[in-house]
C-alpha cells in the first residue's frame, strides 16, 4: 500500500482511515511448539528482524532471562536502515528502553517503558521509518546464554515519504566526570560557587552533524561523593547548542533538574509522559539516580549539527559517574559513534553513606 496520508496515534486520529499494512516479526516458535524465544550463545549476535522494503517500526516489546550479572549493560541492541553500514541505533539494551545501571524497574513514559513484571517487560514506541529495509539485532557479550523474547510491529509501505528523518539512539559515559578537587574549599564553594562562561567541560549527552532533531534522552548518574555534607549531585545548567553557535546557546537552562521538569533538588520518584524520576537516589542523593526528559511535543531542530551538554555540578565541580543515551531523527548520514567495551560499560558497585 502507498503511505499516502500520514496518519498519528492521537485519540482524534483513531477513525482515520489508513493504506498501510500492519506486520509482525516475533519469537514465536516457527514448530508450532512453546519455546517462543531466541537462544543466544556468549559471544554471538541474533537477528531479531530483517525486513525489507518501506515501512515504520511502531512498536518493539522485549522480555529477556540471563543469569550473568549486569547482563542489561553487557547485551547490545543495534538498528540500521536501508542498507547502512554503520548502525542508527548502538545501546545496552537496558538503558535503550529507558534505564541505566544494568536495572530494570516499572515505569511509564510515552516513548518507552518497563513493566511487570518488575520491570521486566520492555517497551518502545519510538517510530523507526525506513525507506529500503530495516535491521535490527541483538548481540551477547556476557558469559551466559540469553533468553530473548520480542515482537517487533510495523508498517508495510509502497514507498515513504522523502521528509521522513531516520531513528537514532547512542549511548554516552563520563566515569567519572572530571571535577574539580574540593580540597580546601567550603561545601557552599565546591557546591554553588564560580562561573561557566563557555560550557567547555560539559557532559556531553549527544553530538550529531547533518539535519534534524534531538527528542530526548535518560540520563543515569552514580552519586561518588559520599558524606554527610549537602550533596546535592545536581545544580548543573543544560546548555544545547544548535548548529555551531558559540555561547552562550539558544537553549542554555537553569540546573540539572530544571532540564528534567522537576525542582527543588528532588528525591521523589515521579513518572510522567515526557519527564521523570525512576531512581531518586539514597538519602542525600547518594547513589545511583535515572532521570528522563522526551522532546516529543517540543522537539529541538538542527540543520547542520546539534550539541546536546550538561553541567556535571555547577561549573562541572562534580565528578560522579554520568551515562546516558540520547535519540534523535536525522537525515543519513550521521556521524559514526562507537561503543565501548563490555568492562567501560559494567556499573559501579554501591557504597557505604556516611
């Protein structure tokens, strides 16, 4: 069928007629049998769909079992479209479908979820068009066999419209963010003091050339600085610069936790549609902590390039460790990203507060 008229997912576009044809590519067991899912050995990478033609990816849901430890940062979830080399989407699964830390926990948000059981069923609805075939596999670094249940739906076209951007997904980590010693300094000093009059030294969250738009990120961040002093992790300006612009950006926010729609150095779990907190931290936000900000009504446009930072404390003072995994749509090609080994990528055990 012809794309013909693009047709949302709103309630009120609901009784809209449309002209694709819905499709599915499953786990299901092609005997007739129950074992519905995918064995993968250590070491070795499955296809999950390999489809050809024009279409759009709608939705993907994903269960997995592996007994090897943070096998959610050690199993790799790639996507390429119409035949590309280098792939579109390169994440650890977990943090793919919207957590970091090698956990999985229930929450809800518009493009992605973790649902029960604990947050052991994952889902995306990101939409993934492709003009020429779509690809998506999953690769096993861990030392166990992974257990791989999945749907992937889509939509068959004749042909996709020229103004569809292509999905993407990378994942980022500083461990730790290079700080600043607080040696000699008043926690108020290390904490609140100084000035950034160039963003140079920012977390970065994504760094894409071509044209497009950034629709989001989680942002996963591993609290170092135990003490009993204020310890605050946040307090860092988002500063998101669009097409090489020089500072101070178009978009230069007001803290951390401003970014993420939420205030007053928060340590309440909250689950929104476009903005949350699934792990709020230990007390004096010690810890681990996951945050999440979706540009989906508010989608951030770039024609050349986009650079998409963060303060890690006010004037980058704090070094805990950041990861994070940014998405986005944009025209091929994109710049190639590669991901790090299996050790760079496995979290830090947690502490004792004090």
């Amino acid at each position: 069928m012809t794309m013909g008229k693009q047709v949302g997912s709103s309630l009120r576009e609901l009784a809209t007629l449309r002209t694709a044809k819905r499709k599915r590519i499953s786990s299901y067991d092609r005997t007739g049998g129950n074992d519905d899912r995918m064995h993968i050995k250590p070491g070795t990478t499955a296809t999950v769909a390999d489809i050809s033609g024009s279409g759009c990816i709608t939705h993907i849901w994903v269960t997995m079992e592996c007994h090897a430890e943070h096998f959610l940062r050690k199993v790799v979830f790639r996507m390429y479209w119409d035949g590309e080399d280098d792939a579109s989407v390169e994440v650890p699964i977990g943090d793919f479908f919207g957590m970091g830390h090698a956990e999985h926990k229930n929450f809800v948000s518009a493009p992605l979820d973790m649902s029960p059981e604990d947050g052991k069923s994952f889902n995306c609805w990101f939409p993934m068009p492709f003009a020429d075939g779509a690809h998506i596999e999953v690769t096993n670094e861990s030392e166990e066999t992974l257990i791989f249940y999945y749907y992937v739906d889509y939509e068959q076209y004749e042909s996709l419209p020229g103004d569809q951007a292509r999905f993407h997904a990378c994942w980022h980590r500083e461990n730790p963010t290079e700080g600043i010693s607080e040696e000699g300094l008043k926690n108020n000093e290390f904490q609140l003091e100084g000035e950034n009059t160039t963003g140079e030294g920012n977390y970065v969250v994504l760094e894409a050339e071509g044209r497009g738009h950034y629709v989001g990120c989680n942002l996963n961040i591993h609290n170092l600085r135990y003490t009993g002093k204020w310890n605050w992790y946040g307090e860092g300006d988002d500063m998101i610069f669009i097409d090489g612009e020089s500072f101070p950006p178009t978009l230069h926010g007001t803290g951390t936790e401003d970014y993420f729609n939420t205030a007053w150095c928060p340590t309440q779990e909250v689950n929104a549609p476009y903005h949350g907190i699934i792990k709020a931290g230990d007390p004096n936000w010690a810890g681990k902590i996951t945050l999440y900000r979706y540009h989906i009504a508010d989608p951030i446009m770039f024609e050349e390039s986009i650079r998409v930072t963060i303060e890690h404390g006010h004037n980058n003072h704090r070094s805990d460790d950041w990861s994070s995994t940014a998405y986005w749509y944009q025209v091929e090609p994109h710049r190639p990203f590669g991901l790090k080994p299996v050790a760079e990528r496995l979290p830090r055990q947690e502490q004792e507060w004090v």
